[in-house]
C-alpha cells in the first residue's frame, strides 16, 4: 500500500499550501504507468483527511495515458501495457512520453472569511 | 497523522541500531516551518529537474476542462497553462501568489492571466474559491531526501545498492554468503516490516548492520535510510546493500538515493514475474536469478524468464546465482567489484 504513503504526502502539500484554508479540491495528474491504484488512493485520502482542513475535499483523479515513441521506426504507440520495445521490425527502444507522472495540479481552497 | 503537515507520524517505523536497541524513527523533522509565509521552502532545493528527460514531449493537452465536477456548468475553458511546458522545472513559483480568484462562474473565459478581475459574473453563483496551482510532484519530498542520501554517498564513496524482490528470493542469504566471500568493505540496511531477525543474519557475518522496520510500511523510504546512515559506519569504498521490504510493486516507486537497483527473481517464482509486474523489473539495472541449484528439480523454462526480462528491461544485466550452491557468485562479485559510484 505505497498509496498511503502517497496520500500522506499529497495531503502534507496541499495543508502546507493552504495556509489554514480549507481544502475542497484538489486535483491530481496520475499516469498510468505509474502503477498507482486510484481507489487505494481515494480510500487512503479519505481516511487521511479526516481531521484535517482537506476533510471532504474532493480528489480529482485526471489518469494520464502511457505513450511512447520507437526510438527506431519513430512511431507513436499508446501502450496498454508495459513493452520496452516496439512491436516494428527494428524492435527498437521505446521511450515514453507520458504516463508516468504523478502530479499534484492545483487545489481550491475556501477563502479567508 | 499530523494535521497541520499531513505527514504520517503514526506511521511507526522504527530502528534497531548496531547493538539491537530501537530507536523510533520520527524522522519528520517538520522541516516546513510552517509559518506559512508564502516563501515556498521548496523551491530553491529542487535539483531533480533533470532527471525527466521523457516529460518535455508530452504536450498534455488535457481535456479536463475543469468544469465537469463542478456543478455549475459552463466551460470555462480555464486552459492554464497546462500546456505544461515540461523542462519540469515546474517550479514552484506557483501557488499562493497566483490564487487567482476563480470565481467558479460563468463564462469567465480566463486566460488565465492570473489576475483577471473577477468579473462580476453574472449568476450568483454559490461561492468563490481560490485556485490554488500547485505542480508538485508527489514524490517530491522522497526525492529530494534520496537527493540527499546520493550527496551523503557521494560524499563518503560508498557505493549504495538496492536490492528489490518479493518475500523469500532469496536476498538474505545471497547477502550473508556475499559479506563472507568479497572481501570488500560492506554494510547493510535491512528492511522488513518487522522483527530483526535478518539483521541479526547479516552481524553474524561480521558486517555492521541497522534493521529498519517499517511496521505496516511496505517498502522503505529516503527517509529511513537517511536515518539509518549515522548509525552505520561508513568508508571510502564501503558497498552498501540496502534490502528493501520483500514486495514487487511498492518499493519500485521510491528512489532511495542507490547507485544501482537489483531485482532477485528465485526459479521458484516461475518464469513471468517480469511481465506481471513490470513497474519494478523496468527500473532494475540488475536481475538476479536465483536459487539455480534447484533447477534440476524444477521444469523451469530458462529461455522464456530470461525473455521475459529482456522484454520489460532490455538494458539490465542478468545473472544466475545460487547462494546455497554458490554457482554464479563469482560473477556477481565482479559485477560488485565493477560499480563505481
Ligand atoms: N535452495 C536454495 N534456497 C535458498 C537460496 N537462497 C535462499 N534460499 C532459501 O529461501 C528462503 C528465503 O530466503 P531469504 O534469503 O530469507 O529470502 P528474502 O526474504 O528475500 O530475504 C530461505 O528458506 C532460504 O534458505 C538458494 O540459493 N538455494
Ligand atoms: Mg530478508
Ligand atoms: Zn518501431
């Protein structure tokens, strides 16, 4: 459950950041190769944030696809899954493009009354 | 938890030192002031933009229109610069400066210039709250403290390993018949959930050894090894195995600060641990097979595992190795003997 230890660094940047406001969202950039399980995450935010500014604060999950690019026929593959290489002839590297961030956008927070 | 940082001070990890005793980690130093004054602690220290060279590509054009969970309707496009321009230094310039006020109402078409006036939209809609724009990479913190460990080894010329695989590949033991028979200087950061019983293994060999236990963690942290380090004596030349908590998929996401990643893969595992979970395979530099003196009693099918790697981690080493026969060691200890930091 390396969710939990995530989720507490999620929640430990956005309380910093909100300055003792109160957090309704926060919204997040998970690729998908990332290997990260979004309701593990939800789970592990929701029972985190009890207690906190961020107590039912919405969490937006924006999961982000895997592509890659061949370093040998340059094509541009999504990949479903984990491949190193692609499926062309040359059986060339692939190098990913996107898919393994793990980003904490943007939050709204209450302003101060 | 800690409310203010959010960070897990239950999260009861503990050290054992050198003679056994524990010591609680709470390594949460709270380093964030928490003054809140809007200086960012963060920016300055973030040397890790670099390491992304796969992010400028990714032009991210997001579809979330940001509307959608939001009840009130209409697009407003809010098309910040999510263009997301990717020298990562996503920066830390960020945030509470530019809490733009986004009025959350109607057709504010906000170009995002931050500090559009906040039109008096039309609609009296509900409530207005502050945008926060954060870009921060969640393993940030983990990332700078490995940042860190990587100074301190750099620092001291050790030359720090971590060895990844799940629960009984065979780490221990490959380790204990290694600090016998390399002759080099060596330390050890054990890492299990609980007990101390592999520690005690590797002081047996006579090699210093900290055991960190991470109590429901399942995977170890910079910041435990950061830690542990004072507690281990260290020199020039010092090889120092970290073995991660016995788990596939958890360890593979947090940087430790090592030179190298090792990936044990025991011929009783079968043969497609690689493709079923790849995440960890992929950031191995080193894939030891082991426990080949059971070969013969097995009809494991060598071509397909040593495919399957290749598949997932086309650049990783591999090496067959049986701590029990100690078939292949020989050849571990060279590719030891030829890391340098
Ligand atoms: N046959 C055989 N058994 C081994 C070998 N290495 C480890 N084992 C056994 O595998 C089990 C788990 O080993 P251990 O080193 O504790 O695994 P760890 O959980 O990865 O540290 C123990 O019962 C060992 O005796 C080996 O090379 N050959
Ligand atoms: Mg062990
Ligand atoms: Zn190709």
């Amino acid at each position: 459950m390396h969710e939990l230890s995530l989720t507490r660094d999620i929640l430990r940047v956005a309380l910093q950041h909100a300055n003792g406001q109160t957090i309704r969202s926060i919204r997040l950039h998970v690729g998908t190769l990332t290997n990260i399980e979004i309701s593990a995450l939800r789970f592990c935010f929701d029972a985190c944030a009890a207690g906190t500014l961020a107590e039912g604060a919405t969490l937006h999950i924006d999961t982000i696809p895997a592509r890659a690019q061949c370093l040998g026929c340059e094509q541009i593959l999504s990949l479903p899954s984990f491949a190193a290489l692609c499926p062309c002839e040359k059986k060339a590297r692939l190098r990913i493009l996107s898919g393994d961030e793990l980003l904490i956008k943007e939050m709204e927070t209450e302003p101060c009354a | 938890m800690c409310v203010t940082c959010g960070c897990g001070n239950t999260n009861n990890t503990t050290l054992s030192n050198q003679n056994g005793q524990s010591i609680p980690l709470h390594t949460h130093t709270h380093e964030h002031p928490h003054t809140h004054t809007h200086e960012h602690p963060h920016s300055h220290e973030h040397p890790h933009s670099h390491e992304h060279p796969h992010s400028h590509e990714h032009s991210h054009t997001h579809e979330h229109p940001h509307s959608h969970e939001h009840s009130h309707t209409h697009e407003h496009p809010h098309s910040h610069e999510h263009s997301h321009t990717h020298e990562h230094s996503h920066t830390h310039e960020h945030s509470h400066e530019r809490t733009h006020e986004h009025t959350h109402s109607h057709e504010h078409p906000n170009e995002n210039t931050d500090e559009h006036p906040p039109k008096a939209s039309k609609a009296a809609v509900t409530e207005v709250l502050d945008l926060h724009l954060l870009e921060q990479r969640v393993l940030d913190k983990n990332d700078r403290i490995a940042e860190r460990n990587r100074g301190f080894f750099a620092g001291r010329g050790v030359f720090a390993l971590n060895l990844m695989s799940s629960p009984g590949a065979g780490k221990t033991c490959l380790l204990e018949r290694t600090l016998r028979e390399i002759g080099a200087p060596c330390a050890v950061i054990e890492g299990d959930q609980a007990t101390s019983l592999d520690a005690e293994a590797i002081r047996a060999t006579g090699t210093p050894a900290i055991q960190v236990n991470t109590g429901k963690g399942c995977h170890l942290e910079a910041e435990m090894i950061w830690a542990a380090l004072p507690q281990l004596p260290l020199q020039d030349k010092t090889l120092l195995f970290i073995e991660n908590v016995g788990n596939l998929v958890c360890p593979s996401l947090f940087d430790l600060g090592e030179h190298k990643r090792i990936v044990l893969m025991s011929v009783t595992e079968g043969e497609n641990k690689p493709l079923k979970y790849p995440h960890i395979f992929r950031s191995a530099d080193l894939v030891l097979l082991t426990k080949i003196d059971l070969l013969p009693y097995l009809d494991y099918d060598l071509p397909r595992a040593l495919d399957a790697i290749h598949t997932i981690q086309p650049d990783a080493a591999i090496l067959q190795v049986s701590a029990r026969s100690g078939d292949g060691m020989a050849a571990w200890y060279d590719w030891l003997r030829q890391q340098k930091a």
